[in-house]
C-alpha cells in the first residue's frame, strides 16, 4: 500500500527531528519531504500533534506459547504489541515446553508470521529444558531463527557450564542474554530484602544475589570474549559495576524493565500481587541508580519484561502469587514519563526502545529512506488511565491500574501495512 504521512513531527533518533511528510511504497519507506515521482497515494494520513519514530522494539515479551495459552495467546500478544507502538520483539524462552528444539522455534515464527502483526525474533534456551545441566544445541537453533541464548529467569548454578556456554557462543558469535541471580541467595524470597520487607513478613532477595552474580557474568565474558547482554537490572550496586565495566572496555550491554524505573519497595503497599515480580522491585536509592543509568547509556535499553499472567495466579496472597507483569502497552508511556520527570530529550528516551534494542536482534529502526515502514505514531500529550479494559493483552496484571499516564499510540505500520488505528 502508498501512503503519505503529513503534518507529522518526524523523531528518529539518535539522529534528531525534522518536520515533513513521509511516504511509504512496497513495505519500506520511499522518501521523506517531497514525494516519489509518479507517488500517488492510496492513503493519508494527517499525523498532525502526532510523534512519528520508528515501531518500538522490545527486548522481552512472553507471549505465553507454546503451553500456556491459558495466561496469553500469541494472537492476544501480538495485538496488544502494535497497540502499544511495538512493531519487533524478542520472546524469551521459558515456554513450556523450553525453547530448546528447533521444531518449536520454526512453529513460532511461522505462527507469528501468519498473523502479520509484530515480527517475532524467539530467544533460545541456552540449557535442554532449561535444567541447567547440558547446553542446548545452539547451532541448530540458530538456524531455526534464535537470534541470542538465554536462562530466562532460572537461575544457572553451574558456573563451568556457564563458562563452557561463553566459550562456545564467542567461538559462533552467538550472543548470550542472561540475568544475573545467584542460585541460592534469596531462593525463597519474594521481596526485596530490606526495611519494607521485613516489616511486611515476606521473605527478602538481597542485592547481593544479583550482583554476585554479575561480577561471575562479567569475570567470564572478559575471559572468554563473548557477546554478553545483561538483562533486568535491578539495583544501584550493578548499575556502578557495569559502569565501571565499560569504561574498562568490556563490550556488554544492559537493559532495565521499564516499570523498576517508576517503583520501588514501597510500592508492594499491603501485599499487592501486582507489584510481584523478578527481579523485585527494590529501594528508592536503587530505583534512582537505574534512572541515572539509563539517561547516561550505562544501560543501554529500557523493555517491558511483559508477563501476562491469569487472574488465578495473582489472586493469592503475595508471597504465593506467581511473578511477572503485563508490560506492551505501558513500555511507551512510562518511558516518556521517565524522560520528561528527568529532564531527558525526546530522541535520547526513544532511542532506548527503538534503535538500541534493534541493534542488538540484528533489526533495523530508523525513518531513513529504504528502510523497512515499521513505524509509531503516537499522541504524546494524550492521556488515558490503565484499567482493564483498556489493555489489549490478556494479561491484565499491572501495578499501575487506575494511573493516568500520558502518550498514546494512535497508528502503528508494519511492512508498510496498517496494523494498529486508535
């Protein structure tokens, strides 16, 4: 389809804005400012008061297939991605069963294709079944279309294992995505292991049990060489390592889950299951690090860490509610909220959730001409109030019920094709 995009506010970071139209031919984008020769357009659209970037993209999204249809169906996932501006993301591999099979690897993508909604970029399990007792066969899953290896949230005890892994994947160029948590510091906690959690009764998670188990993660990839990103940063001291990392010139990145922006402890107020997740959510002082870490590129990439999760497993008290929260469609609006409380420029906060994180799945965001039309185009004064009936996915488990938050994805294209019309 040829469409024109006018009036538009044109944002691509990190290389700025500009005013003009945008014109989109065959999937990809034709020209910006003047039209094509010959250009006649089948479409327009007036995107005036409207931001319009690239399609976000997000580094962490369960889409809850294969085996757990019950929380989330591929078809509800997806929908609820472009509806929230996300046209590309990765889906993590603790399915069930694991991502440890090509078969299952190939079923996904060919699912997620014939939908035409958001491209699907599956990350393989780095162990058979996620036991953490024999690495999965990298090779074969990468043909099938893994474009990194990953634990998941499970924690891998065996750090010879772990080293052989870097070893193997920095013999390939695979790259590893792993969240540092040691195996057994807090393996029965469901809170941050401070003043909250005590006065609450609940089991803590010391900081320690993530950055322990970064220092291994950092020791190995300077040793073996390897394509090391760390995921779901959660706590001040792992900012500073990390920091102090690539100033040495280790080449790692990090992202962070874009509500550990926005909450902390405090925020589990009387046991609300909502704000159960992992990594949990931790101390004011942690939650300013991470900030801090984000607008200075220490942490190069902000994701939703979407976690749909049934009414069933969160309705339960808070230590035995299953962790995890719906994430796709509040990735933009609470990075905006991020960037303007903290005085950060629009392209600096978009690039964070569009052009970083494509770096790292080998995709492309921009608005140059000859790209792929994956874009957003979003309202960033409009505001709306999260409930549930305003979120498209399946999920409906998010702290941030009943808050106004401000920015709204109004188009979304993908391939050139309109997906998404609010």
């Amino acid at each position: 389809m040829r469409i024109e995009i006018v009036n538009g506010r044109l944002v691509d970071p990190p290389a700025g804005e500009r005013a003009g139209s945008l014109y989109v031919d065959a999937g990809r984008i034709a020209a910006i400012g003047a039209a094509p020769v010959g250009f006649v357009a089948e479409r327009v659209i007036d995107a005036r008061g409207l931001v319009v970037t690239p399609g976000l993209v997000d580094l962490a999204v369960r889409l809850r297939e294969p085996g757990l249809e019950y929380k989330a169906t591929l078809e509800s996932e997806l929908a609820a991605a472009v509806a929230g501006g996300v046209t590309s993301l990765a889906c993590p591999p603790d399915t069930d069963p694991p991502l440890d099979e090509p078969g299952l690897v190939e079923m996904l993508k060919h699912r997620a294709r014939m939908l035409h909604l958001a491209h699907v970029y599956p990350v393989g399990a780095l162990t058979v079944g996620l036991a953490g007792a024999a690495l999965a066969e990298m090779g074969e899953l990468t043909e099938a279309g893994c474009v990194a290896f990953s634990h998941a949230d499970v924690a891998l005890a065996d750090t010879e294992l772990l080293r052989r892994a870097m070893q193997y994947a920095a013999t390939f160029g695979y790259a590893l995505w792993l969240r540092p948590t040691d195996p057994y510091l807090g393996r029965n906690g469901v809170a941050h292991d401070g003043a909250v959690a005590t006065w609450l009764g609940l089991a803590g998670i010391p900081a320690a049990a993530e950055t322990i188990a970064l220092a291994t993660l950092l020791t190995l990839a300077r040793e073996c060489d390897v394509r090391l990103h760390v995921c779901r940063v959660s706590c001040a001291e792992s900012v500073a390592m990390l920091r102090t990392a690539k100033a040495e010139g280790l080449s790692v990145t990090a992202d962070v889950a874009v509500h550990h922006l926005h909450l902390c402890d405090a925020d589990i107020g009387w046991f609300d299951s909502n704000a159960r997740v992992v990594p949990p959510f931790r101390s004011p002082r942690d939650r300013a690090a991470l900030r801090a870490g984000v607008a200075d590129g220490t942490i190069d990439i902000v994701c939703s860490d979407h976690a749909p999760v049934d009414d069933d497993g969160k309705q339960m008290p808070f230590g035995e509610a299953e962790p995890g929260v719906t994430g796709l469609e509040l990735l933009l609006p609470l990075t905006l909220k991020w960037a303007h409380e903290d005085g950060v420029d629009l392209a600096t906060a978009l690039t964070r959730i569009t052009r970083a994180p494509a770096g790292l799945l080998g995709a492309r965001a921009s608005l140059a001409v000859g790209e792929p039309a994956d874009l957003c185009l979003f309202d960033p004064r409009a505001a709306w109030t999260v409930t549930r009936s305003t979120l498209t996915s399946q999920g409906k488990n998010t702290p941030f019920l009943g808050v106004e938050l401000t920015g709204r994805v109004r188009c979304t294209l993908v391939d050139g094709e309109i997906v998404h019309e609010a």
